[in-house]
C-alpha cells in the first residue's frame, strides 16, 4: 500500500523551493538503528549536551505557580529586554536601547521576522556557501532569492567585501550573515565585518548578522556587528551559550526605525514569545548562572582542543580551526575510506559501519559539499573519544 499521497489541493510553489533536511534525516536513520539494538554515538545535530541551569528552571516553575503564563507584548516583557541590553552593555560595552530588542520564538523566528520586514520577492540576499540551510530558507519562505557565493578555507568559509562589490547588482537586497558559522565554527574577523557592513550601507541594502553562537567564542573577545551602526540587524537566541534549545527562545536587535515594523509582524504572526520561557530567562543573567555558563563554554573549548587535532590523525583536513560554535567543517578527501571521495556515502558508512553519526556538507551549499562533513561536539568529552576509537578502527588505524 502506498502511504505516499497526492495533496488534494495544490501546495504552494515556495514549498519546493524548501530542501529536506538532511541532519535530520540522519537523525531518523540513527535511531532507526538505535531501536533494533545498536549503539549510536551522535555527532550530528547542533544541541548542546548541557540543559539549562537549575535557577532558571526554578524561575519557569516560579513563573507557573504565580500565573505568569499569559500573553505578554509582542516585543517581549519589558525585564528581559533590559537585562539583555544590560548584558550588551557588559559583554560588549555597547549602549543598545531595550526598545531595540525584539523578544522572538527562537532565533528561528527572529529571521523569519527579519526576513519578512526586509526582503520582497525575487529580491536576491548574498549569504555565503556554505552556510546553515534554514537561513536559504527563510529568504525563499519570503519569496526572495538567496545567492549562495562560494566561499572557501582561504576566506575562513566568509563572505567577503570583495565578494559584496563583486555580486552586488540590482537586484540584490543585503546579506544574510552568521558569526560564528554554522556549520564552520568560524567568525568573521571584525575588521572585515565592518569592511561589509560598510560596502552594504553604500549600497542601500540591509545587513542581517546571526549572532547565536556568539557566546561560544574561544581564541578572541567577541565583537558584535552592532559595533558598526545601529542598522545592523542582529539575531541572538537562548539555545546555544544559554543551553534553552526546547525553550523557543530567542532575539532580535534592530535598528530604531523599524521597530514598528517588526512589532506589527510579530503580533501578527506571533503573538508572542513564551510567557513562561521568558520569565525563566531571566535567570540567565544572574551571577551564579553566568558563572556555568563560562564554565560550560570552556568544556566546549576542551573538547575543540580535543576533536581537531584527532581528525587530523584519522585523515580528515581541518582547513580552519573553528573559533567559536561547536563545529568542525573537515574535509574528507584524504580519509582512507573507500566512501571518502563522497561525504554522503562516508557519513552513511560511520554510521552503518562505526556507529558514529556525523553530517555530509551536502546541506550546508553547493560548492564542493561532497568533500567536507560537519561534526558537532556538542557532546561528552569521552563520547568523543570513544568515537575517535571507533572511526581508527573503521579507517584502519
């Protein structure tokens, strides 16, 4: 019987202009084989190992016996916001406005929103390749044309300035930006973002910078985009430094003429934010918290120190050492496998074969992504070691 059926109404066109998402197919395939009895070590998808700290649970369960469970502003509750801007201040040293700052569902949302307010359709948004899928997604979600610029090892997998001057064109409407990358791990260095943000304002067009995994920075300071000018639009989210992955909870900052925009969209196709994960939030800026939080972000610092140097003994070429993230983007060409020339098949063989789940790049863009993988060390430090030992076995080491 063929479970497969014909819609009986016709979807709309932008639905196949949305790629299936392969980290989640080989999330389906793992615990396919979990559930007949094996034993899978996940190093595919992008959540941290950690939960959220035990204050700011205690502040969700605060938050549902004393009934703060309703419908907040579409912006957020006005708490957060300030305790977001006060975090800017002391991580960053910038003075950004609370009324900047946009509550949203996750990071996900924020770009949905982003996306809504400033592309129209068949507007093209520069972004580089490879990046994180969604990101394409959104803009085509928007009936706008994502354009994917190849950006290699030499570029740190980055857009350029010179790529902006060189691509921009009329019908080109800004650039949609992550530092640190997914799936790299690499920042933009900062005198370049400003290099780009700067050709983009000569330009009349819109910068959007994802910032969520800005917290996981490792060798540098962090610098933000919003050092650059208050057009800047960046995304921030609780999933990653703060650990709040299943919370939906996440930021928008932008520049102070569109803040009416983005209110109307988010009340429209929003409402708002969890009530409740916003309150919980709250909690993340106390000392205590940020204290595990630091602690947790050099855990992830060992484990980079770890993870990169033991690829590179099992074959794989780690072109750039990811600065921040949880990431590694490896090239697999010189692995001694006989799927190695194909990253697709080379991921299906560690799983089949080493009970190792890693991710083929062919998600991340279309310039060579058969060539490299994505591996998260979002994980134990000694599921990390056992996989090594499984992936020396399976290359013959």
């Amino acid at each position: 019987m063929n479970l497969v059926a014909e819609p009986l109404v016709r979807l709309a066109s932008r639905v196949d202009a949305i790629a299936p998402f392969h980290v989640m197919e080989m999330s389906k395939e793992a615990a396919a084989l979990e559930r007949a009895g094996r034993d899978i070590i996940r190093l595919g998808i992008g959540e941290p190992d950690f939960t959220a700290p035990e204050r700011v649970i205690e502040a969700a369960a605060d938050a549902l016996r004393r009934g703060t469970t309703q419908y907040t502003g579409a912006l957020g509750i006005a708490p957060l916001r300030e305790a977001i801007a006060a975090h800017y201040a002391q991580v960053h040293g910038l003075n950004i406005d609370p009324a900047r700052i946009v509550i949203t569902a996750g990071a996900s949302a924020a770009l949905l929103l982003a996306c809504a307010a400033l592309v129209d359709r068949d507007d093209e948004v520069l972004m580089p390749d490879p990046c994180y899928p969604c990101n394409r997604h959104f803009v085509a979600a928007a009936e706008g044309k994502p354009v994917l610029v190849p950006s290699g090892p030499a570029a740190r997998f980055q857009l350029t300035a010179g790529d902006i001057e060189e691509r921009w064109n009329d019908r080109t409407r800004g650039v949609l930006l992550a530092s640190p990358s997914n799936p790299t791990g690499t920042s933009i260095e900062p005198a370049e973002l400003e290099r780009i943000i700067e050709a983009v304002r000569a330009r009349g067009g819109f910068t959007i910078v994802d910032e969520i995994y800005q917290g996981l920075s490792y060798d540098a300071k962090p610098v933000s985009a919003l050092s650059f000018g208050d057009d800047v639009v960046t995304v921030n989210s609780f999933s990653k430094y703060f650990n709040m992955t299943g919370w939906r909870l996440g930021w928008l900052v932008v520049p102070p003429a569109m803040i009416g925009a983005f209110e109307k969209l988010a009340q429209n196709l929003f409402i708002c934010a969890s009530a409740v994960a916003q309150h919980a939030a709250l909690a993340c800026f106390e000392p205590a918290t940020l204290a595990i939080y630091e602690a947790r972000r050099l855990e992830f610092k060992r484990r980079r120190d770890y993870i990169v140097p033991a690829l590179q003994t099992l074959g794989f070429s780690v072109p750039v050492v990811p600065d921040g993230a949880f990431y590694v983007y490896a090239n697999c060409r010189d692995v001694a496998h006989l799927a190695a020339h194909d990253s697709d098949a080379l991921t299906k063989a560690m799983l089949h074969d080493a009970g190792v789940v890693l991710v083929p790049g062919m998600d991340f863009g279309v310039h060579a992504p058969r060539e490299y993988i994505r591996l998260s060390y979002a994980t134990a430090y000694g599921k990390l070691e056992e996989a090594v030992d499984r992936l020396g076995r399976l290359f013959g080491h």
